[in-house]
C-alpha cells in the first residue's frame, strides 16, 4: 500500500479532549474519528488493528470447539421481559420502537436471544454441550463514555454461550474458555490475568475478569505479584483433556477485582511484600450463571434418565474494540504505538527518503514488491515529505519494522532497517533485508 494513497490523515498535536496515551495515540495515528460520545468511526489504519483482533478471538474460539454464529444488534423487547432484565437494565439499554410500535432494543450483550435459539431447537441431552459465539457490535449508553474506545457507547464484543445438562459439564465449558482467553490475550503479546469477578447485571456465581495491569485502568484489582510475572499461556492444549489442573494453575494465587476482594484474605493468604494492589483494564470477562434464564425462558432438557431440566448456561466476553486501545497501553513509548507483531496493521513500513530520485524509486519499489511475494503486508511511504516527518509519523503509527531508503545509503549499497521496539537500527543490503524481513 503506498502512503500517498493510503487514508491515513494523522494529527500533528494531541487533541485536547482525549485523557489517557491510548485515545491520544489513537487520535493522533488516524485510528479511530469520534461520531459522538462513545462512538467512533474506524478509519482504515485502525480498522486494519481491529480485524487483525478480531481474527485471533475467532481463530481461538475455533480451537476451543466453539462455532461462530451471528445474531442482530436489535432484539425485540418482548425477550427481555421474559427474563425480567427489560426492566432490570434501566437506562444503560438504548430502546426502539419500530414503525408498528412495537418495542425493540439495541443489544448490549445476547443471552436472551441466544436461549431463544436454544429452546427452539434442543430438546435432548445428546445435542448438548452446545457452544456458540459471535461478534458483534453492542451498545450501552454508559454514563460515562470515557477514554475512546475503552469505554465506549457502541463497542465491538465478542460473545460466546455454552449450553451443558449438568454443573460438571458445564464448568468443562467454562474451563474451556478459561484456557482459550490465556492463548488469545498471549497470541496479542499481552498479560491479562484472570481475576475473581463479580457478576453484575449478567448474574450468577462463578465469573473471570481477565485484566491488563495499567495505570490508566478503570478497575481496581489486587493480587499476588507473582501473577504480575508469570508467562502467559501459549503451549498447546487439548480442550478435550481435563483442564482442571491447569485452571488451578492460574486461579491458586489470590487475584480478585474490587467487588470480589476480602482484605482479611488477602493478608491471611499473601505475604505484606508479595500484595499487589493495582489498576487494571478489563479486557474479557466470563460467567457461569446455570439456569438464571433458562428457567425463565423455558430453555429446558431432557436427560438420560428421561427427567426434563432448564439447561446451564455461560456467557463469555472479550472487548475487541477496547483491546486496540489496551494493547496500545500496553504498548508505546514517547513517539507512538508499538504494536505487537500480531496485530500490527502493517508487518513492515518502507521509507522512501527521496521520492522521485530514480534510483530511491527503483530501489524502494523492488523491495516493495518482493516483500508482497513472500506474503508481507507493507506501507509504502513514497511521499516527497521532509525525512524527519516522514520518521516521526511512522513512529507514530507503529509498525513493527522499518526500512529507511535514501540516495546516501543506496551508493553503498545498503538500506537502513530499524525495529520500532527496541529502536535498534543496521544497515543491511537490499537483498538481506528482503530475507531479514521475511525470515
Ligand atoms: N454477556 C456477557 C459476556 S458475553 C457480557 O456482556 N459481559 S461484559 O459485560 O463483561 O462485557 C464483555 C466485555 O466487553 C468486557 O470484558 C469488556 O472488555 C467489553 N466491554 C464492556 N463494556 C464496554 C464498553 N462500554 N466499551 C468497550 N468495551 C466494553
């Protein structure tokens, strides 16, 4: 993609209304333009982030055994009020009617719907466990939209629902995602630990959030500082083994949020030096809520023993659009993004330094070309900028690896490549360069 075609209109000063690194970042880098408070446009810089996003959360839900679906943004009314959250959810639920009157809603998360699905069409035990997700777009018209995308009114969620005859099976479900929100979060190059959780308006019992430690976060957590070091999960697992062993792994040490936390358990269980008391970003958050609405909604089984029973249920969520805005505060330093490899919107940035000077052109354009054959995905900046604009926007939008191309360099025979992390810059010839970025 060559920059001078490439809709990318970038700020050159941090706008005022935003608070935190993440919506700065985003703003200024040409990611996201707000439409009104809470939502957002993605401009095609930042929608590349979200797809590359997105794609991971499908690919480990996939591996988990859970199957994609997609249900609508609006839901009727009547749904809700079968289960009682019609009136429950107050004012955070954006309500319609249609041109007949009837009431519908903006879906700020599915489980009625999904339980009408169920019910409509499962009847035996043998259909069961059945694992669902989708992801889609959500709204709740939060009281506070805040800090971009981490807190938006319309959101992208991913949203998965397990369907189990009995508690065993469906805390096999439970674990499942569990282990798939460890890869997930890991395959993004973060550290999302997993926290003892309330269960808010969804309800239920046992509920995860998992949590990027961060200054900026909205949640207040505390754990053991061993937790703050552990690796993250990426060793293959067999979702059909028993994970149990591996979810006491991560759940032995005390890890709540607020709502959740007991500070006489907290002193009783972790040493004075090993508490961690911190602010985190909630990044997914599952539950395990039984029959909350499928015996409301007359979700109901059959088991092996002929005996009709409401079904148990889970949900399991994972914010993709705020992921952009946590994996950028997870990830920056003064001059912009660094974005993980992962989901990088670009795998590599080349830098004409003097568009227009055939050897530069010739030289930038082959590379260019040969990056896209071993299957890169490249910003091009052919631009007749000053150089130093030319770096500190590519600073600013992050991409992994940069290649500096200009007159000076070329008459030796080398391009210069930098790594955005580390800022480690050598020269290499165009040829290593090419086999330096592919390999
Ligand atoms: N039905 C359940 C699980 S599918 C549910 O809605 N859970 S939730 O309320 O915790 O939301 C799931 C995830 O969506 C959260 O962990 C968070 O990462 C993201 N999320 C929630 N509210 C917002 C918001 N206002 N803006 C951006 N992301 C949000």
């Amino acid at each position: 993609m060559r920059l001078s075609r490439f809709y990318l209109p970038t700020l050159k000063e941090d706008p005022a209304e935003a608070q935190i690194v993440s919506h700065r970042l985003m703003l200024r880098a040409g990611l996201v333009r707000q439409s009104s408070a809470g939502i957002y446009s993605w401009l095609p810089l930042g929608f590349r982030v979200l797809k590359k996003i997105e794609q991971i959360v499908r690919e480990e839900q996939n591996r988990a055994g859970f199957q994609e679906m997609l249900m609508p943004t609006i839901q009727p009314a009547d749904l809700w009020r079968e289960s009682g959250r019609y009136d429950d959810y107050g004012k955070e639920m954006l309500r319609i009617s249609d041109r007949h009157g009837r009431d519908m809603l903006y879906g700020p998360t599915n489980e009625e719907q999904i339980a009408d699905i169920f019910r409509k069409s499962v009847r035996s035990y043998r259909d069961l466990p059945v694992l669902l997700y989708h992801i889609q777009w959500k709204f709740r018209d939060e009281v506070r939209p805040r800090y971009g995308v981490m807190r938006g009114r319309e959101f992208l969620m991913k949203d998965s629902y397990s369907f189990d005859l009995d508690f065993a099976a469906a805390r096999r479900s439970y674990n499942r995602m569990f282990i798939a929100y460890l890869h997930t979060f890991a395959r993004m190059g973060l550290k999302a630990i997993p926290m003892k959780a309330d269960t808010g308006p969804i309800g239920g019992d046992l509920s995860h959030e998992f949590i990027i430690l961060a200054n900026t976060g909205e949640s207040e957590v505390f754990c053991h500082r061993n937790l703050a070091g552990l690796d993250m999960l990426r060793e293959e697992v067999d979702y059909d083994s028993d994970l149990t062993p591996l979810i006491d792994k991560w759940t032995g040490e005390y890890a709540t949020t607020d709502e959740k936390h007991d500070p006489a358990e907290f002193e009783a269980r972790v040493a004075e030096d090993d508490r961690l008391t911190a602010r985190g970003i909630e990044v997914g958050h599952i539950f395990y809520f039984g029959d909350k609405y499928s015996a409301a909604m007359g979700a109901r089984v059959t088991g092996p023993d002929g005996n009709e029973s409401a079904v148990l249920m889970g949900s399991y969520g994972i914010g993709v659009s705020r992921l952009v805005g946590a994996i950028i505060e997870a990830s920056h330093d003064e001059n912009g993004i660094v974005w993980p490899k992962a989901v990088a919107p670009f795998d590599a940035g080349v830098i004409n330094l003097k568009a227009g000077d055939k050897a530069c052109d010739k030289a930038a354009e082959d590379l260019v070309q040969n990056l896209k054959i071993a299957g890169l995905d490249v910003l091009y900046d052919d631009t007749e900028g000053r150089a130093g604009a030319k770096f500190t926007n590519m600073d600013l939008i992050g991409l992994p690896t940069q290649v500096v191309i200009g007159p000076r360099g070329l008459k030796q025979g080398v391009v210069e490549i930098k790594d955005r992390g580390t800022g480690n810059r050598f020269e290499l010839s165009p040829e290593a360069a090419l086999s330096y970025l592919s390999g």
